[in-house]
C-alpha cells in the first residue's frame, strides 16, 4: 500500500492547487465582468 500513500501525496496538493487556482480565477472573471 506504499504505492496508495504515494499516489495520494502526489495528488492531493494538485487538487487542491487547481480548487485554489478555481477561485482564483472565477473570482477575478467576476470583478473583470463587473468592472467591465
């Protein structure tokens, strides 16, 4: 199961940077339309 845990550790951060880069993103789309 030590292959899991890698995959997991290897995954986990990309998730979470595409979520952060989501709302990041989205939010900036928002403020651009809204500004626009």
């Amino acid at each position: 199961w030590y292959m899991s845990v890698l995959v997991l550790i290897m995954i986990v951060p990309v998730i979470a940077m595409a979520i952060a880069l989501e709302r990041y993103i989205a939010r900036g789309l928002l403020v651009g339309a809204v500004k626009g």
